[in-house]
C-alpha cells in the first residue's frame, strides 16, 4: 500500500458500501483492526461536523441537505493522508459524485444483503430515518431495488453478506483484497473457516 508523492495510491482507503444495516461499521471496524489502519465511518464524521444525530439532521433539514453535508464529507475523508477503512452511509451512493470519488479515491468493497435479511436485523431499529414507515419491509425491498445497480457500479468487489457471520465477512474482505493484490498476505492472513477465538 504505497503511495506517491502527488495522490494516495489505490488501495490506501478501502471504502464499504451497502444497504441499511448490511454490516458496514461492524464489519469495517474488525476489517481495520485487522488490517492495523483507522476506522472511520462517514455518518459519524458528519454527526460531529453538523453537531447532533443523522437522524435529527434529516428531519430537520430534509434528505437533500444531508446528502450535501455528506458528499462534503466523503470527499475530504477521501483526501485524508494515510491508510483507513471508511464504512458509507447507505444512501451515499444516491449522488454520481459520490460514486465517482469512492471509485477512483478507494478500494470499494459492497456488502450486499437482501431486503430480507436486513429487516430481520433493522425491524427494531428506531433510529433509521429512512425506515419510520408504515411498512419497513416494502420500503427495504424498494430501496435495494433502487440502490443495488449503483452500488454494484461504484464496487470493486461485491461480498455476499445475507448468511455469513461478521468474522466470515472480515476474512471474506481480506481474502478479496490479498487476491487483489492490494494486502500484503505476510502482513494478514486471511483465517477463512476459522472460529474467532
């Protein structure tokens, strides 16, 4: 993962992307201790940039102000000196310019869950903005229906994510990535099949 001196090489930041509650900041959190690099997750940037909650935020001043505020975010994030692992907001890749930046700025892995599974894991989750509906699970499978064509076209890689545990999807990821040549396997070995300990 070395870098040039004009622009960080590709490979320094690995950026996840995926629905609501598809294992982003659980996954990338283990990814990065993994991996020795930085955690970072765009919607907590934006909670401390905009000084309250997401949510709070959304309500207040409604999806177009926010997607601003994030597109901001994940461009300065993207320009950041040094390796990380960045777990997105599901909807950052409503915005082409948020799509372009990750693509060319990033390592781009989608977490890619069905409707299904994730309103298994979200049908108690109040904190969802986007899911305060009458019907949660029609308004999932709308949005994967929506969503899912722009995550795949800002992906490098796409992980399956429906049935594995956490430990299964952070050594899918760095599978992926030795596979890519973008992770030295000396420096982490990929224990697939292993239980965590």
């Amino acid at each position: 993962m070395a870098s040039q001196p004009t622009a960080p090489a590709p490979g320094n930041v690995i950026a996840l992307v995926g629905m609501p509650g598809g294992g982003k900041s659980t996954v990338g959190r283990q990814l990065a201790r993994q991996i020795g690099v930085p955690f970072v997750d765009s919607d907590h940037e934006i909670e401390q940039r905009v000084g309250g909650s997401v949510r709070q935020f959304f309500e207040r001043h409604g999806e177009e102000a926010f997607r601003d505020v994030e597109s901001e975010v994940i461009a300065e994030l993207l320009k950041r000196p040094g390796d990380c692992v960045l777990a997105t907001g599901g909807g950052a890749v409503l915005r082409e310019r948020n799509r372009e930046l990750l693509h060319a700025g990033a390592t781009v892995l989608y977490l890619r869950s069905t409707p299904e599974d994730l309103f298994r894991r979200l049908r108690h989750d109040s904190t969802r903005p986007l899911l305060q509906v009458a019907d949660p699970l029609a308004r999932l499978r709308e949005l994967h229906h929506q969503r899912d064509p722009l995550y795949r076209r800002c992906a490098h890689y796409v992980l399956e994510s429906a049935r594995p545990s956490v430990h299964a999807l952070v050594n899918m990821a760095l599978m992926q990535l030795e596979l890519a040549g973008l992770l030295d396997p000396t420096r982490v070995a990929a224990t697939v099949g292993a239980e965590p300990v």
